[in-house]
C-alpha cells in the first residue's frame, strides 16, 4: 500500500501547471556547465564567429556574464525540439550605445535557423525593462495567439501597459500596470515551454505569454548581447514529450 501511495504522489508531482508532463530530474540538460561556454559558439556584430577578444560572454563565479558592450550571441551547437528551458537572470548595472540609457534589452532567441547574424530568424523570449515575457518574432517566423496570426511581429505579454512615451522608457523602468521582474539586481526565473507548435513563457512563476501555430518547431537557442550588462545562471533544458 505504501508503494502505491508514493507511486501515485510522484505521478500527482509530475502533473506541473504547464498542463503537461514534465519529465523526470535525470533527463535534464545543463546548457550551461558554469565552468566554460563548452558546446556554445559566439557571434559578434562586428567580429564574426568565435572572435570575442573582449570577452562581452565570460564566466565569472559560475555564472555566465554578458557585458553588452556589443550586439551578439551566444548559440548552442546543437538543435533542440520539445522540451522545458529554465534560466535565472538578472540585470547588471551598465548600459551601452546605441541602447545608451534605454531599457536594459536581452532575449533567448530559440528554434534558431539559418545563418548567424543579427538576428537570425527565430522566436524571441524577450527580456527587457518593463517588458520581459513579450515575443517577437525574428525573420518569416509566424505565430497565432487569441485567433490572430501574425508574422515579423509582437506579441505583448499578458497585462502590459501601453507603450510608453519613448522618453519614459528609460533605464529602470517598471510597468506600472503589471510588473514580471523581479527589482532590479535581484534574480529572475524563466521558463520557457516549446511544446511541438505550442510556446509558453513563465517568468518568476507568472505565465506571461502562451501562442500556437509556431511555423518553427526546433532549433538552436541563443543568449543575447543587446547592450545591456546582464548576468545567468542555472540554465537548464528539460527534454518534454514530442507531438
């Protein structure tokens, strides 16, 4: 009787509020092993592929640090489809042109196709000052959420404010409607569910976004520097089901 109960709460566990299964510890994938940018490559604006001599990705005390000095990348190797990404973030202090005093901007760009560049074509979990959990969708990407369809576009995260005036939209900002972050310095947690054609984003527990009809189902996962200081960890990727 007793190995029924745990047999029967371990399934109960298993039950998570994505709606679906969510698979056992032991599958996980750790992206990033905290040690080096082992099965990742760096793409640069300006200095192509695996040429970052001033180190804008590092680790740092196990941690990866991007300096956002320039805009890049770094990208996984390998394609991934169906699975659970979790990554905690949190934003560092300095800002650089041509985001000079704007809105700390970064984004995990996933089911990345085609040739590096900026940016390549993809679906964006987007983090930014006011606006972490919106999608964009890079390049002839095309998704549906609330019956509209939409291709090269935005789709806001659940609650946002309107748009502020771009003068408003500064370094720090917060919505004052509906706030995902977390203070600023403090870290975040997202998750992101690619479910066959079907996406969802959770940042800090809160789903901020959910769309289907992904025209891209699979590919490779990127971590920008968009001109922001920003700092991750704990970046883990949990295989999922296929459709």
């Amino acid at each position: 009787m007793l190995l029924l109960r745990c047999s029967v709460l371990l399934g109960a566990i298993a039950l998570l509020n994505s709606g679906g299964l969510l698979p056992a510890a032991d599958s996980t994938i750790r992206l990033f092993n905290g040690k080096n940018l082992d099965g990742f490559d760096i793409f640069l604006e300006s200095k192509g592929l695996n040429n970052d001599p001033e180190h804008v990705f590092r680790v740092k005390d196990g941690m990866l640090h991007i300096s956002g000095a320039e805009y890049g990348y770094i990208i996984t190797r390998q394609e991934y489809s169906n699975y659970r990404l979790r990554a905690e973030f949190r934003w560092g202090e300095e800002t650089h042109p041509p985001r000079l005093g704007q809105a700390r901007d970064n984004g995990i760009l996933f089911h990345v196709a085609g040739p590096n560049q900026i940016w390549p074509a993809s679906i964006e979990f987007q983090i930014i000052e006011g606006g972490t959990g919106d999608i964009i969708l890079v390049g002839d990407t095309t998704l549906t959420r609330d019956g509209v369809t939409r291709t090269k576009a935005r789709f806001d995260r659940l609650g946002k404010s309107p748009l502020p005036e771009r003068s408003l939209y500064v370094s720090g900002y917060r919505d004052p409607r509906l706030e995902y972050e977390k203070p600023h310095g403090e870290w975040n947690v997202l998750e992101l569910f690619a479910e066959g054609d079907h996406i969802k984003y959770v940042v800090n527990g809160r789903v901020a976004n959910e769309a289907n009809g992904s025209s891209r189902t699979k590919g490779r996962i990127l971590f920008q520097s968009e001109g922001a200081e920003a700092w991750f960890r704990n970046i883990e990727l949990q295989p999922l089901p296929g459709k």
